[in-house]
C-alpha cells in the first residue's frame, strides 16, 4: 500500500473528505510534493507556520535542544533552561502581571487548563463563552465551543456554561456572582475573523471586575503576531487575567500556554498541590523552538509589517465576487457568496499550486492568514492566483 492508502486506512482522519495532499518537504512559504508540485501555503497549517516551515531560527534551537537531552521528568519537576527561557520570553511580552507561565502541549490543553484555573480560583463553576467560539476539542473545551452543532453528541459536557453573542454589550448581563470566568477570542478565528469593538472589551473587562470573575482571552490562533501586534488584545489595550496560547508560538512544534499572575496560578498548582499534571507539557525541544520563535518575532519587524500586508490583500482582492475581506494583520476571511461556491474556488486553487481552506463556523468564506514571512510579491501572486480563479469558476 502506498503512503495515501494506508492513510485512509489505517489514519484516523478529521474529517469525511480529507485533503490527502502528500507533502515531501516545506520551506518558507511554501509546500512541496515529492513530485515537484508546489503549494503557496496561505493558512500556515491553521495559524501554525507564523516564521514559515523550517524557519532557520527554529531548526537551530532544535538540533542544539536535541544534542542535550529529549524528555527528562513531569512537567514542572525539573529546571529544564528551554522551559524557563520561554516562559521568560512570553512574560518580557505581557503586561507584568501576567508572569506565570503553564506550559501545555496544544491549544485545547491551554483551554483546559485555564478552566480549572479559574475554577479553582475563584470556587465558582459558571463558564461564560461567546457564539461561534473555538477554544478546543477536549471535553472541557468543547463545553464552551460556541456552537452546538459540534457539542450536541457529546453531551453531558461540562454543566453551567452560557453562551453570549460576541461584541454584543447587551448580553454581558448573563455574567453575574455567580461566574468564575468569561473565556472570549479578542479576535475570533474559526467564526470567520470577527472583531469586536474597543467599548465592548471595555465593558467586558469592567463587568468581570463587579462581579469578580476571571477574563480569559484565547489567543491560540490570534496571538503571537498574526493580527500586527504580538497579542491581539493589544489593539484594545484591555487585558486578561488568564492568556492562552498555543499554535504559532511553536514555530511549527506542539506546545501551548495558560498564563497568569503567580498569585492566581498557585490556586491550581498549590491548592491542592497536583491540581494540575502534564507528563509532557512544555516538551524541551518544542519549548526550544517556541522560545527560538518568540524572541525571532519580537525582533524581526515581521509583526509590525502583518498590518500593512493585509491591507494589500484586502486593496489587491476586488472583484464583483468577493462580498468582504475583513480582518487585522495577516489573520484575514474573504466571503464569497455560498459554500458550493467557495469549495469549488478552493479545489481550484489547490489544484493550481495554492492552499487555503474555510472556517469551522463560517462556511462561505476563504481563510487567509499566510506565514508572516509573505513578502509584498508573493502577495502579489497569490491574489492573482484568487482573482484569476474568481474569472474562472463559475
Ligand atoms: N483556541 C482557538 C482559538 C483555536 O483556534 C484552536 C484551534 N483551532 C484551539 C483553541 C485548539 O487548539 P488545538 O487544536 O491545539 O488543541
């Protein structure tokens, strides 16, 4: 059997029609088959490849990270220099009071993670989320997912989780005494990019302050430089008592990150003691990658340039079949009329050397949210590639 029949074999796959492109090797920007054939990665493996495949930083700190040693203990046991190093790099990021680190391994262990936090913090059990929310696949994760679509066959989740429409003031009300912690995207992703406005995290922060819960922001997918600032919710200069990360802070490794002030998080870690346990959180050789990316992104310019390279997608793609492209940075959705529509636009593109994908919860819009290494030509060629294809399907 070939590679793509024992995949559809004997792979648990995600989903009914996986893609089964077969890649030999990627670099930069770009995807390879064994072939030849390449692909012009536009998703960046959902939010993943921010510095791009194989950036030279990253697989530097890996083969030094694997010369030295691989596992060692438990998470948090030992005094493991990439652990440490990163957690400093991500702290030198935030506000100061978000200055204690909890390496995971992916963005729904962050989700989890934060959960319990908050939980234990505050001796509350109320979970607010927003519609169309993605915050991860675990039980726990999926319980404030925002949509029920996905939730509905796996219940019972967990009890006592309410949803609000995103960006809506009016329905901040639902969050009362009550409530440990409201989890919210500053940018929501797998909605379709949506943003909210300046007063309405605003009223958030305030609301969560009355009452006394935990404001917990998922920047897995918007963070780490994707919308032109290292966190998103820096465009609103509002921030959280708990900080999620995952995705783009590996440079293409598994790892992820619930942060906090050291008071909060000695909640979970010290009362009761193991309140928390990862075997392989913050793995040494992806903590090496994750802090290689953070300190390369904090200075390459990269981040500060993501806004203006999504204002030339979005000045370069015009075309009487594109409705909108809306987003921040590099972390853009452009809606076309239908699915159908934009499916058969995708399979184009795909087949022309180009990849790019549609969101969990929004199904007539094409994700754009490129390595931030794109330079202004491939951009160039990418949206001609978009409008060509626009020309073409009907
Ligand atoms: N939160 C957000 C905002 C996400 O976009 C995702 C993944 N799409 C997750 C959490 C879950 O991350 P992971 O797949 O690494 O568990």
């Amino acid at each position: 059997m070939n590679n793509r029949q024992l995949f559809s074999q004997h792979l648990g796959q995600t989903s009914e029609f996986p893609l089964s492109i077969e890649i030999d090797h990627a670099q930069g920007l770009y995807m390879y088959e064994s072939g030849g054939k390449s692909y012009m990665d536009l998703i960046s493996g959902i939010g993943v490849s921010s510095v791009g495949h194989r950036h030279p930083v990253v697989i530097a700190a890996i083969q030094e990270q694997t010369d030295k040693y691989l596992h060692l203990m438990v998470y948090g046991e030992f005094v493991e220099a990439p652990q440490v190093q990163l957690a400093k790099s991500l702290v030198d990021t935030l506000p100061s009071h978000l200055n204690n680190v909890f390496l995971v391994n992916s963005g729904s262990e962050a989700t989890e993670g934060a959960l319990k936090l908050a939980k234990r913090y505050t001796g509350k059990t109320k979970i607010v989320s927003c519609s169309n929310a993605y915050h991860g696949s675990t039980s726990g994760a999926l319980s404030v997912c925002g949509d029920e679509s996905l939730k509905q066959p796996f219940r019972p989740l967990l009890p006592e989780t309410y949803r609000v429409r995103f960006g809506k003031q009016a329905d901040l009300e639902i969050i009362d005494k009550d409530t440990a912690a409201v989890i919210i995207e500053p940018v929501q992703g797998e909605a379709g990019v949506r943003l909210a406005d300046q007063a309405y995290f605003e009223a958030l922060r305030k609301k969560c302050d009355e009452v006394g819960c935990l404001l917990i922001y998922d920047e897995v997918q918007c963070g780490v430089g994707r919308t032109g600032k290292f966190w998103a919710f820096e465009h609103y200069g509002v921030e959280p008592d708990i900080l999620l990360t995952a995705k783009g802070v590996g440079g293409g490794m598994p790892i992820g990150a619930f942060i906090s002030s050291k008071d909060i998080m000695h909640k979970l870690t010290h009362d009761p003691i193991l309140g928390h346990i990862s075997t392989f959180g913050g793995h040494p050789v992806s903590a090496a990658a994750a802090n290689a990316t953070v300190r390369f992104l904090s200075s390459s310019g990269l981040i500060d340039q993501a806004e203006a390279k999504g204002q030339l997608f979005k000045s370069l793609l015009v075309h009487p079949k594109i409705k909108e492209v809306r987003g921040k940075g590099l972390m853009l959705a452009m809606e076309l009329e239908s699915f159908d529509y934009l499916k058969k636009v995708i399979d184009h593109l795909i087949e022309i050397g180009y990849l790019t994908d549609w969101f969990l919860f929004c199904d007539n819009s094409m994700r754009i949210a490129p390595p931030l290494i794109i330079e202004e030509a491939d951009i160039r060629k990418a949206c001609q590639a978009i409008l060509e294809t626009l020309d073409q399907i009907d």
